[in-house]
C-alpha cells in the first residue's frame, strides 16, 4: 500500500520537478550540464548528511552508506573542472526518524532509476561518461534494479501502520517540494 500511495500523492510535485530540470536545456553544452551538476550537489550532499545521522536503516535491510551520491556529484564535478569548496548549499532538512529518513531516500532513490536513461543521453549529447562526468546518473550500474527493489522492500517493511505510511508520504513531499525550490533558484557553482 505504501508504495502506490508514494507514487500516487507525489506524482504531480515529480512532474513538477521534472519539468523543473529540464534535461533537454541542460544538455544543450557542457556549462549547463555542470551547472545542473552543481545544483544537485547542493541538495544532495546536506540531504545525505542530514539522512546519514538518522539509525535504523539496518532494521529494514538497508546500509545507507551503500546509497550515498554526493561523492559521485562531487566526482563528476571535478572531472568537469569545477570544485566543490564554493558550492552553495541547500539547507538540510530534519530528519528526526527513520520514517522521514525513508520518505526522502524515496526522492533519491527514484531518482537512480532515470539514471541510465540520462546517462546515456548525456554520452550521446555530450560526450561525458560514467568514467567521465556521469558517474552520478550512474551511481549503481547494473545494480539499479535490485538496489530499486531492497527499498522498496524497506518501505514495506517499515509502514506498516497508516501513521507510518503517513511519516513516509509527508517526508517524501517535502523532499520534492525543497528540491524543486532549490533548482528554481538557480543556485549553481
């Protein structure tokens, strides 16, 4: 149930925010690219921060430290020739339970699934690859889907009352609604 009402309340704000990053702009040339890479760095790294601190992950079979992306936009970055140091940050959400934890992973997590896709748009707009510049919208590789399907197990496991579910939903929306925000303000390296 958790997983079609995730899908089913955050639908319009992931449009929303699809429309918000706008692939096709973005690869247009390499700046908007980096620029765009910039952007998600700084949403993701106080994110991932924030959800770091929080416990429990081990309860519903995940070990946070295996989805971590910030490295890998920190990476890309780099291979780009910009540096990280002058980013301007989002700021980090609270994270106060392993039920906001996981209504935002769903944010990031969802995220991976594209990944390929745009991965492979950038290599054929651009040129970049996941050993250059797009190591992020590859951030599992082959192992998306089964990283895919251990969260979402996670998310069944953990909401199993309609309190939990609700925790889930709400951390979830928020998570759209602040990076929306983030990428409308144009907030870049």
């Amino acid at each position: 149930m958790i997983l079609d009402r995730l899908k089913e309340t955050t639908a319009e704000q992931h449009a929303r925010l699809e429309r918000r990053v706008d692939l096709g702009a973005r690869l247009r040339g390499p700046e908007a690219y980096t620029d765009l890479l910039g952007q998600f760095y700084g949403f993701y790294r106080p994110l991932e921060e924030a959800l770091a601190a929080v416990s429990g992950y081990e309860s519903v079979g995940l070990a946070f430290v295996e989805r971590g992306k910030t490295a890998y936009l920190a990476s890309d970055l780099e291979a780009l020739g910009r540096s990280t140091a002058n980013v301007p940050l989002a700021a980090a959400p609270q994270v106060r339970s392993l039920g906001a934890a996981l209504g935002r992973m769903y944010v990031l997590e969802g995220a991976t699934l594209g990944g390929r896709v745009v991965c492979r748009m950038v290599r054929e707009s651009l040129g970049f690859t996941p050993d250059r510049g797009c190591r992020f919208f590859n951030s599992y590789g082959a192992r998306v889907g089964p990283m895919w399907t251990a969260f979402r197990a996670a998310l069944v496991q953990f909401a199993t009352t309609p309190e939990a579910e609700t925790e889930v939903v709400v951390a979830a929306g928020d998570t759209f609604d602040r990076f929306d925000c983030w990428l409308a303000t144009g907030a870049a390296t």
